[in-house]
C-alpha cells in the first residue's frame, strides 16, 4: 500500500527524520507565543515600576530595557523609554526616591506599545544572549 501523504524519499526508503531540513546557523525566528511572553514581562515590568516604584522595580525595567537594546532592538520607542528610565534615575540620585510622574508613566507606556511591535524582528537567539549578558553584567555590578 503507497502512502501519497509520505513524500517520495519517504515512500522509496529514506527515514522521515534523515529528509528533515536542518536548522538555519543564523538567527531564529521569535514565534508569536515568544512575543507575547516578552512583551507581557516587558509591560508587566513598566506597570509595575509605575503603580509600585521601588528600585527593584526599577532595576527589573531597566535590565529588559538593556537586553533588547542589546539584542538590536533601535528606534524611537527605546529610545524614548531609554531618556525617561534616565530621567527617573537622576531624580532618584537627587531624592533618594524612586517614583514615576504622569507624563513619565505615559511615556513609558507609549514606549512599551512601540517596542512590542519591533519584538517580532528579533532574533530570539540574540535576545536571549542579550538577556544572560546583561544579567551577568548586573550580577558583577552588584545589581
């Protein structure tokens, strides 16, 4: 009995897993799943820093921040989430308190919402490198 369904290799002898292409050497596409895991942390993280600000807070942004500006993640989305995580952490140095006006908040939202539309174009091989760098970095830093 020929199976049509079984490719014609298949059908003359050849293992299914032998005919199987192999894995691309370069980057690996993100599946969508992987997307929203990132961007649900990523909006997580922000709102969070809003509704409780406190330094882990903070540093827990500001850490997703750097691994995907580390992956190769551009644009004016991280940029502008970038600029208002600095201006958060001068006024931190200042008062010694971690806390988010209503213009920064918004800010941080619009950004989370432009960089959640770039996450698909990255490499999930890159972020996840970009994610065990940063977290080394921090861990030596102390962070």
């Amino acid at each position: 009995m020929v199976d049509a369904a079984r490719p014609a290799a298949a059908r003359n002898g050849a293992s299914l897993s032998a005919m199987r292409r192999p894995l691309p050497t370069g980057n690996v596409p993100m599946c969508s799943e992987t997307h929203r895991r990132l961007a649900l942390e990523l909006r997580t993280s922000i709102e969070t820093l809003i509704a409780r600000p406190s330094v882990d807070a903070y540093n827990q942004a500001s850490k997703m921040l750097a691994a995907l500006g580390r992956a190769g993640l551009t644009g004016v989305a991280l940029d502008m989430a970038n600029d208002t995580m600095s201006g958060i952490c001068d006024r931190y140095e200042r008062v010694r308190k971690v806390g988010t006006s209503d213009i920064e908040a918004e800010q941080l939202r619009q950004a989370a919402g432009g960089i959640d539309r770039r996450l698909p174009f990255i490499p999930l091989n890159r972020v996840k490198k970009a994610i065990v760098e940063v977290e080394l970095f921090c861990a030596v830093d102390g962070v």
